[in-house]
C-alpha cells in the first residue's frame, strides 16, 4: 500500500467574509466542470442576501482550496459556481458605484480568470446581464452586508487528492453533480501516488471532452451495458448508481487472485508512458471491456478515452462500421432505414434506436468488427422489436426487453464466438403496435411479423 507523506500539512478552515474572499487571487484548475449556475440561482442568492440582511453573519457555503508547496495562486477545487457569481456582483457593483468606498478595494482573481469553455462563457454573459437588472437592489446597507457580513468556510489542503476527497464527499451528500463528475473525483483521489502534472497530463483527453458527451456516455452506454449485461435495471444511472464503475487500485499489494491477471496486463502493457505520451491508437494499449470490473486511477480515465471513441463512432452513421460494399444486403436496408427513418425524432423510437447503439457497441467491444454484416440486422430487428409492437415505447418497455433473461445483450455477455450470438432466433411478432409503419414492412419484407 502506498506510504502516508509525513510531510504533507493537515488541512485548515477559516471564515473568511466575501471582502476577504474576493481578495485573494484564486485560479479555477483545468480539470473543473463548466460554470453552470442559472439566472434563477443567482436570482435566488440575491434575495437570500436581502432576506438575511439583519442578521449579524450569513454562511454562504464552503469553497475548497488546493495549494501546492512552490504555488502563491490557490486552485478551487469545490465552490467555484458561487465563487465565480460573487464575483459578478461585485464587478456589477463596481462599475455602478465606482466612487463608493466600501468597494474601493482590489480584487486579483476578477483580470486573471480566464474561460474557454462554450458554456461557461455563455452563462457568465447572461447571469452578469441579470444582475446589472438588480444592483438598485442593494443600498448601501445591503453592499456592507454583502462584503462583511456574507461569509464562506474556506478549506486549504496542500495535498490534491485530499482535496478531491472533500469534493467527493460533499458533493455526494449535498446537491448532487451528475454521477460522473463524481467518479472523476473518486478516481483523481486514486492517483495520489502520480505527480500533478502527470495527472493534468492523463485527465486533459476528459476534460477536453464535451461535458453533455460524457454524461450521455455514462448514462446511455457504459452503465446500460455493465447493467443490462447482468440482468439490472438501466433505466437512471444517479449517484446512487457510480459504484459499478469504481473498482480496485493496483497499487494495492495484497490483490486478490481474479484482479492479478489485470495488473499482469498493466505491467505488459505500460499503460502509465502510454497516456502520457499519448501513444497512437497503432500502438498496444490496454485491454479494457465495457463489462468488466473497473481498474482505478489512471486506468479509468484511460477507459473513458478509448471507450468514448467508440461511443462517437456508434453513434455517427456514416462511419465505416456501416460502410457495405453491398448494397443489396440485409445490413445496408437496415442502415439506409435507419439512416431516413421519418419517426426517429419520437421519444420511444429514440429509446429503441440507443438499445440498437448500445448492443452493437457492447458486440464491437467483445468481438471487434467480425461478422457485422449479419450481426446488425440481428441487432435491429430485436431492438426495435419494441416498437413494432407496442403502441407507445416508454422507457421501462426498453428496459425490460434489454434485461430479459433471453435478451440479445445477455446471450453477447454469454458468448465465446461471433456464431454463438448468430444463433439467436427472433420470434415472429404476432401483434403489432400499430405506430411505425415504415419499419413493420421491413419486418413483413424478412418474415418478422406474422400475420
């Protein structure tokens, strides 16, 4: 197990009031989630600050700081979303009254943040416009208030994956983030045997990646897959839900015997050069499967990066796992189907159409691309099976026919050999939904629907 830093300093708390907050010089760290925070929230933070103005003290939350030994900036690691609004009150403030002294005061962070992200940019815009639409609200009474009396428990630790901890646990426990914020912590708190710069260096493929792309990854691929693959209901992934993608750390040196195999594969493998060099994908790189248990730290990050790949690939129809030479086969009609299918915008078509993706992505993940051309049409006719036969599809109809003890995605997990899967047999429909026109006479066209 790895040794304890004797040298590394306990965490510390202090409350700092917002004129004491604002004037340190924070920076927000590469790795943090998009400022996210609506008009309705700072809407609901300034009549909370009116609401409270009598009062000697108003405790707006805890901002969780990291600070390493060689850096004078502190890095949020938790409270950014309020941090960043109390900051836009301030400049809105500022710029109202800028002869007032209760203001004159300087704030480092307000000319050093800079933002590259999409949605952060668009959300500082349009909650800054709202509180220009309120600064009349604050008197001069209410300014004080704000400055001094508004206050934050701010947390220094100097150790980042201790910082990641209380990020962790917090989070978990009060308004939750999306699940796989979480396992980002989690798994950052896993490497603290890597330096930080190494660690920026194998989150940067993550944090490059589009926030809503990883959620829906999560959510719609990867946790239906590790679910429906054993029988589970898939139909929410939550934080209830993140411990199926946590798993053992292989620094740990009493393994047990089934994951003695995986750090066998690592050490071949050198998974660590790997992601730091950023190896390309002709190179070997580790072995991982969507339904196999988690391997932690550097490993999971490493997972997302390769497995999103394939996530983007499935979903984009034009890609070469859809490209047939020829055009009068099964899987091209399916494909071409798919590809104008004029209900697909209908919200239980779209549930079908993600069981399509994700069986043929948990196929290509076990089998690679071998026999495709007889393996999607199999895919489609059973995912889609829904809704020829129901009127309306709704979420639970998707997830019981995906779990069934004889569904397509169990009989995959169960299976040595692409011939193994290829005997799966679909039963002729016998009543039919009546809601998908198009798609019954492909089923008619292949025997699929008795009538």
């Amino acid at each position: 197990m790895q040794k304890l830093n004797k040298n590394l300093q306990k965490p510390t708390a202090a409350i700092f009031n917002i004129k004491k907050l604002l004037q340190c010089n924070f920076k927000i760290a590469a790795y943090q989630r998009p400022y996210k925070w609506s008009v309705k929230n700072v809407n609901d933070l300034i009549d909370d600050m009116i609401t409270f103005q009598e009062k000697n003290a108003y405790r707006i939350g805890t901002i969780i700081i990291y600070r390493g030994k060689k850096k004078k900036i502190k890095e949020i690691v938790d409270g950014q979303q309020r941090y960043l609004t109390l900051l836009l009150i301030y400049k809105a403030l500022k710029e109202n009254e800028p002869s007032n002294t209760l203001l004159n005061f300087d704030v480092p962070s307000l000319n050093n943040l800079e933002f590259d992200n999409a949605i952060s940019i668009a959300n500082l815009k349009a909650n800054y416009a709202h509180i220009q639409s309120r600064v009349t609200d604050f008197d001069e009474g209410l300014i004080r208030f704000f400055l001094e009396k508004c206050e934050f428990v701010q947390v220094t630790i100097t150790d980042l994956g201790e910082a990641f901890q209380f990020f962790d646990s917090q989070n978990s426990r009060g308004k939750a983030l999306y699940p796989h914020n979480l396992l980002k912590a989690f798994h950052l708190r896993e490497m603290n045997h890597l330096e930080e710069p190494e660690k920026i260096k194998i989150i940067a493929h993550w944090d490059k990646t589009d926030p809503q792309f990883l959620k829906d990854a999560f959510a719609n691929y990867f946790f239906k897959i590790r679910n429906w693959s054993t029988g589970k209901s898939a139909s929410y992934f939550s934080k209830d839900e993140i411990s199926v993608f946590k798993g053992v750390n292989l620094l740990d040196n009493q393994l047990y015997p089934y994951a003695r195999s995986i750090a066998i594969n690592a050490k071949y493998v050198g998974l660590k050069q790997q992601i730091l060099y950023d190896f390309n994908d002709s190179q070997e790189h580790f072995p991982h499967q969507l339904d196999a248990f988690t391997v932690n730290g550097e490993w999971f990050f490493d997972f997302v990066k390769h497995k999103s790949k394939m996530v983007e690939a499935i979903k984009d129809f034009t890609n070469d796992y859809y490209n047939f030479d020829d055009h009068n086969s099964k899987a091209f009609e399916v494909i071409n189907k798919l590809n104008t299918y004029t209900k697909s915008y209908r919200t239980g078509d779209k549930y079908c159409r993600n069981l399509f993706e994700v069986t043929l992505l948990y196929y290509i993940d076990k089998f690679g691309e071998k026999q495709l051309e007889k393996v999607i049409p199999l895919i489609f006719f059973w995912a889609y099976r829904p809704r020829i036969k129901l009127t309306a599809v709704r979420l639970e109809s998707v997830d019981n026919h995906a779990r069934h003890p004889n569904s397509l995605i169990r009989l995959i997990k169960e299976s040595l050999t692409t011939s193994q899967v290829l005997i799966y047999r679909l039963k002729p429909i016998t009543k039919i939904g009546g809601n998908s026109d198009e798609l019954a006479r492909l089923y008619t066209e292949y025997k699929l629907i008795q009538t």
